[in-house]
DNA sequence: GTCACTTAATGACCATCAGTCATTTTAATT
DNA sequence: AATTAAAATGACTGATGGTCATTAAGTGAC
C-alpha cells in the first residue's frame, strides 16, 4: 500500500527530525542540563509526542549515540576499499577515530555515556543499544581484519593473537582518544597544560609506540612515514 | 583551645560518616539513582545537614572521587619505596591500577564521571576537583619518575620525550582498565564475550606491546618474566 | 458527502527529587 | 539560669521526567 508506506516515511522522518533537534540541544548543553521540553519545543512539537517516537530520554540519547557509532563505522568502512598495508589501515583507523572526535564532540561524549551505563537490562532491551553493540563489534572487527592483513602482507609481526591484540589496540585508542576529547572541550587538565602536550604528537607517539611493538622489521620505515591522508569524518 | 580542636574534629568526622553513607548508597546504585534524602538517611542525618557540608550532589560525589584518587596514588607512592627498575615500575604502576579498578569499581565509575564532567567553571571552583587534578597530575609524575629511572638504569629507550610517554602510557593504560572495569561490573561488551577475551591476558598482552615499544633489548627478558606482586589497594 | 474508526499529537497533570530556609535543638559561655 | 553561637532539622519550592485523557487529522466504507 502507497499510503502505508508514505506513512512509515513520515514517522521516520518525524524521528530523525526529534534526533536532529535533541542533538542540537543536547551537544550545546549536554544532557543532564537539557530538558526534554526544551528538545520538544526545538522540534517543534509538544513532549508527549516525544514520548510516542522515544520511550525516554535515556533512549533518546542511545538514539543519537546509534547516528554517531553509524557516522564513525561508515568512515572506517571506507578505508578497506582502498589499497592498503595492514599496518597502513592501523595507521589509518586510528586517525579516522582522532579525526571523528574532534569533528564530532557530541557524539563521543555520547559514546562516553553509553559505556558508563550500568544497568545491563536497559542496555539489553534497547534496540538502540543493541545498534551501538554492533557497530562497536563491527569496529572491533575492521581492526582484526587490519591485523590479518598485515599478517598476511608481512607488515605485522604474526605472533600476536589478533583477536587479542585487536581489542588492545583499540582499548588504548580508545584512551588516547579520550585525552584529546578532554583537551579539545577544554576540561581542566593540568597535567596536559603543564606539560604542554598535544593531542598530535601524543598520537605520533602512540603510534610510533604501538608501531614499534607490531610492526615487522620491513614495515616500520613505511609506518613510521605514512601520509597523513584526510578522511572527512563529518555528517552529510 | 581544646574545645576548637575537639569540634574541628567532630566536623571531619561527620563529613567523612556522610562521606561514608554516600558511598554506599552511591556504589549499590549509582549516582543517577541514589538520592540525596537516601544518603542523608543512611547517614543517620537529615537532607538539610548534608547541605551543610556538601554544597550539591556534585559536589558530595566529588569529595568521594577525591577519596578514590586519594587511595589510588598512595598506592603508586608506594612502590617507589622498594627497590625496583625502571621497567619494572612501569609493570607495577600498570598492575597496581588494574587492581584498583578490579577491587574499587565505585571509585573508577567516579573518576569516569568526573573526567566527563564538562562544566569548566563547576570544576574550577571546587576545592575537591582541584583535589582529583592535583593527584591525577601526580600520578602521571609517578609515570614520568618510573620512565626516567628506566632510562637512567638502561632498562628504558631514551629516544623518547619521558613526558610525552608518561602521557601516553598512562592514557593507553586508562583505555585497558575501562574495558577491565566494563567486564567486571557486567556490562554488556558483545566483542568481548564472543571472543572470550579475558581482562589478564588483555593486560599481559598490552605490558607486552609497550614492553617492546619502550624496553631496551637487555631489559626485555626481565621485563617478559616479572613476577607479578600483589599490591593491597582496597582502602583500610 | 458523511460517518465510524484509526492514528497522531497535545498539554495539563503527577510524582520525584535537588536544593533552601525559617525554626528548633544542642552546646558553650557568662 | 540566662545568653549566645553553632548545628541540625524537615517542611517547602521549583524544576523536570514521564503519563494519560482528550482533541485533531486522516482514512476508507457506504
């Protein structure tokens, strides 16, 4: 049926414009300062209406941390089309993500606040939840088959578990990453401040680290020299 | 005068009983569902009273992430005492707070929350905030000693900036506990589960990638074989 | 064209909770 | 015993997440 569909259409389009609102709101305040009334008013609609296309404001976010964990999986996706070393894709993952949270503050915040939910059966009944589980085992899974590549192509040392070394590097991505989230929202930071340290030569050095610990003999002058290239790692 | 004395001591104490009620409450719950009048009563205290020593809710939370970070690093503080390498101290410094966070999910769930905690002002003019940076700037100091007496003793490549490495290090670090912290509490971590990865070997593998990235040849082998220490971080 | 019915939207209303403040209680001092 | 200062109280307020009875719009059968 033509009316049923344009139906869906409306009601998916109604969504997105609510998520479109509610991330305009909440990146500019963060959640615990926005109210869903004011969310509700931005898009131009009353908060019971809210109510019918998200079941509360928790769900609501998990809705725009899904758009986010979409946005940054697209942009991971992309790279294997390319031609590629694995050590160069490792290169690349990790700057893709740098790139991600710079471009993309709100969402990675968001991301934070999804990790540091706790109560496990929310996470397991939200179908946004389970969205954001995904993409993170599907990012998880670009970097295992970066590894194998570099394995296979000999720019990986082999004696490495993947899976394991996978999950490490992404960990510790993750903690850099986080770093430079905290600079670039200026949190007080005296340490970095101190030191003045920057997000950049942290992550050169990060890599160089990491390049340093996977890489084979043959690999580590190209890793060390690979062009920087950039991946634009903003919406549409 | 005596009766001074007395009554500054009876006002720590308090502070501390409330502080002590509200963790509790807090790590049984979390903050976002514990409220003030439940911590009050726990505390044997009424609501008004709380606000008497603590300005907020924040703020109270504040105070026990200060309480954490505290015990953390008297932790760190420690290990300088015996005798030990500098690549050592590196395993130890990464040992120590993993177990942190195994034995103290509460306090890491706090120092999660106050690192995204974006109110620059809010944490400016918290005294207890001003608290968790000095120690968060000592730790990594921890960091930056270990690293130096690393190259110093020879253990630790010297062709990197010891505080751009305490740094990363420290953030990498950060990233491997989150995860520890995500599979201890149960939260829902699809990736992990279905590759079975275990937080020990997580850990093991990541002290060897850093390992090879910073440790001198001669220092490899010691630094593969370390026996792990158990180091008491519950607080007394 | 109209009427019955379904779906979408509304906003007044409710319950909860962080934070306040006038009042009371307790302790110290004279 | 009276006075004063400090500590504690809990009723109260305002804000906000979430609900639900009611209204409005759209649809299709006749």
């Amino acid at each position: 049926m033509g009316i049923e569909d344009r139906k869906a259409r409306e009601k998916e389009k109604r969504r997105e414009q609510i998520l479109d609102a509610a991330e305009e709101v909440i990146f500019g305040k963060g959640i615990e300062q926005s109210t869903m009334s004011e969310i509700a008013e931005k898009a131009e609609l009353s908060k019971g209406t809210i109510y019918l296309y998200f079941k509360n404001k928790n769900e609501l976010y998990l809705a725009i941390t899904q758009r986010g964990s979409d946005i940054l999986n697209d942009c991971f996706a992309r790279i294997f089309a390319g031609d590629h070393t694995g050590i160069e894709l490792i290169r690349l993952i990790g700057e893709i993500y740098l790139d991600f949270v710079r471009s993309n503050p709100g969402y990675f915040k968001a991301f934070q606040f999804y990790e540091s939910m706790n109560d496990v059966d929310e996470l397991r009944n939200s179908e946004y939840a389970q969205c954001c589980e995904d993409n993170r085992c599907e990012a998880i899974n670009f970097m295992i088959r970066a590894l194998q590549i570099g394995m296979q192509d000999g720019t990986i040392d082999d004696s490495y578990d993947p899976k394991e070394l996978a999950v490490l590097i992404w960990s510790s991505t993750r903690g850099i990453t986080t770093v430079s989230y905290m600079k670039g929202v200026g949190h007080y930071f005296k340490a970095l401040d101190e030191m003045e340290i920057k997000t950049d030569s942290l992550f050169e050095n990060f890599l160089k680290l990491v390049g340093t610990g996977i890489a084979t003999e043959k690999a580590r002058k190209q890793w060390m020299t690979a062009s920087h290239k950039k991946i634009e790692t903003t919406k549409d």
